[in-house]
C-alpha cells in the first residue's frame, strides 16, 4: 500500500464519524424542539380551557414543575375575589 493511502483513510473515516455525530445530535434536538412545540400547545389549550380561579399542578418525571395559576374575575367594584 502506499504509504500516503493509510493516513487519508484514517482522517476520512475520522471526519465521516465526527459528521455523523454531528448529524445525530442536531437530529436529536430538532426531535426535543418539536416535542418542546407540542407540549407549549398543549399547556396553551388546556390554560385556555380551564375556568378563572383554577390551578395547574404538572410534575414532570425528572422532578421538576410546572404551575399554572388562572387569575379570578376581578369583581364589579374593581377589587379582587376572595
């Protein structure tokens, strides 16, 4: 083999797993940023849905939270309900 051949494989191949990798890992986060889009959607949908004064408790399995508070009604004397 040529003594040249060798080491141009070797960088080739280097190159094509760091392109690979690369690819891979902007897979992956356009995957998490579509699941991110569907998920706002879906907490959007409900907020809207919920009636005034209600809560939203959502646990998610890595601990962390999200709250959701929908604010009452003010009342006609332009106060806040009770």
């Amino acid at each position: 083999m040529d003594p040249l051949v060798v080491p141009a494989v070797v960088a080739v191949t280097g190159l094509a797993a760091r392109v690979a990798a690369v690819l891979c890992q902007y897979l992956r986060l356009r995957w998490r940023v579509r699941q991110e889009h569907a998920h706002r959607e879906y907490v959007e949908a409900l907020a809207r849905s919920l009636p005034r004064g209600s809560r939203l408790v959502e646990v998610h399995p890595d601990g962390s939270e999200l709250r959701l508070t929908i604010p009452p009604l003010p009342n006609r004397r332009g106060g806040q309900h009770r």
